[in-house]
C-alpha cells in the first residue's frame, strides 16, 4: 500500500518533535549528569585521620565550604598540596589520599565544593572557580603557605578547576590526574550523536588553561580509563606551556583505587615537588 506524502511529512514531524524535546531535557538537566555530589554529613576531620584539622573556607560570594587541612606525618617537606577533587563523592573519599601524601612528608587541604559533602550551593563551572581560590586563600593568607611551596592537584574535572586558578594564581607545580582538553571534547566521545558544545553551559578548558600557565606539570592517567580517554591526557600534557611529564599507570581505570592515593600516584607528587621547589 502506498503511503501518502502527508503521512511522511507527519512522521518526520513527530521525529523531529521527539529529538528536540529529548534535547531539551539534556539541555535543562545537563549539570545533574556531570555534577555527581555526595552531599551527606562529613565527619569530624580527626576521626578519619590522625591529627587532621576541620576547616572553614568563605567564599568571595558568601558561602562557608567544609575542608580538611591534613599536616604531614613524615619528614616535613615544607610543599603544600591543595586537592581539587573529581565530580563525585566528597572530600572523605579523598582521604586515602591526603593520608598518603602526609606519610610522604605533604600538607595537604582536602576541601569540598558547593554542593557537595554538606555544603550549601549548587556546583557550576563559576562557582567552584570561586571555591577554589577560597582554598587558595585559606592557605596563602591563614597559613602563610608560600606560592612558591603550593603544588596544585586536580582530579579529573579538578584538574579543570586548579587549571584555571593556575591562570591568575601560578603554583610551584601542577598535577593534573586523568585531565581532559575541555568538557566538551570528553562528553562528545560518550554521546556522539548529540551536538555537546552546543549545549554545554560549563566547559572547563583544561588545555586552554595550561598553555598559559608555565609552571613544572605533571599529567597522570589510567591505560584503561573508558571515562576520560588516555588520548585526551596525553593532549593535554602536549598543550601545557611549562616543562612536562607523564605518567602512565599501566591498565588503570578512572576510579580504580590505585588512582586515589597509590604509589604510582605519591610517587609522581614527590617527582613533581622535587621538580618544582629544588633551588
């Protein structure tokens, strides 16, 4: 039976109606899908780590931020480390981290953004651009932290956050674990079929960012990370103005717990800190 020109004109309507509605919903819920906070009550920072202190941090826009500042346990360094975190969980489960950079001698400020482990707000490229420097803040100007002994660490999409505090406030050195070019570029590798950088509203520029920044880099990456592609690292460490190294953890994926505070990972902190702070 034939169908009629009508009945394909209608068809192709409802299609169409369909695509732009699905895109609208993407659109209007898009932050739901790349911020994944844990926003439940953090415990006391002493009893998840020995000798850890609770922190309050004040934003420019007037939020209080929960944070951990973690001394060293090991033979003092003297380097700071300001932790970025990824976009899910909160700062306790940065705690085996902040753990193994204290044996190996590190300070270490854990903190969380808006939104995230009982903190008020919603997280936004902006906002947690502004959390960032309150980490930042608290270090420099409460804790006489010298710029010059400030190693910055972003996880994933902290490395977004610590690669634009880099711009206006350079570190010692800067760590970049499983770093993408920009959002856009990762969430166009898991959804090919929709046009992400049109819709994107938050962007994180990592590759952008660190083309300015001239400043000792280290980038750290899984073999096997299916979230962030290896190849997306590697373009970042290619883009990054100052003297670069990479860090390839053999068959490692974007959450495995060796990413989280392994060897592999102090390891390269320790490289990175005698890079970046030996005369």
């Amino acid at each position: 039976m034939a169908v009629s020109g009508g009945s394909i004109l209608k068809g192709v309507v409802i299609v169409v109606v369909i695509v732009v509605a699905l895109l609208a919903i993407l659109w209007l819920t898009q932050r739901r899908l790349i911020y994944l906070p844990d926003n439940s009550a953090v415990p006391p920072a002493a009893d998840v780590i020995q000798d850890a202190e609770d922190v309050t941090l004040t934003t420019t826009d007037g939020l209080e931020l929960g944070a951990w500042y973690i001394p060293p346990q090991a033979d003092e360094r003297n380097v700071t480390v300001l932790v970025a975190n990824g976009n899910g969980g909160n700062r306790a489960s940065r705690a085996p981290l902040a753990e193994a950079l204290s044996e190996a001698g590190f300070a270490t400020l854990l903190f969380d953004y808006r939104g995230y482990g009982g903190n008020p707000g919603d997280p936004n490229e902006d906002g947690l651009a502004l959390d960032a420097r309150a980490a930042y803040n608290h270090l420099v100007d409460d804790r006489g932290v010298s710029p010059d002994q400030l190693l910055y660490f972003g996880e994933s999409l902290g490395a977004g956050v610590v690669s634009e505090l880099a711009t206006e406030h350079p570190p010692a050195g800067l760590l970049l674990r499983s770093p993408f070019t920009d959002l856009a570029e990762v969430g166009q590798r898991h959804y090919p079929i929709v046009p992400v950088g049109l819709l994107l509203w938050d962007r994180y520029p990592v590759a952008e960012h660190v083309s300015t920044v001239d400043v000792p880099t280290t980038v750290v990456y899984g073999t096997s990370d299916s979230i962030v592609p290896p190849g997306l690292s590697q373009d970042v460490a290619a883009a990054a103005a100052g003297p670069v190294e990479e860090v390839d953890i053999e068959g490692a994926g974007h959450n495995d717990s060796v990413m989280f505070g392994g060897p592999e990972i102090v390891d390269a902190v320790v490289g990175l800190a005698e890079r970046a702070t030996t005369p």
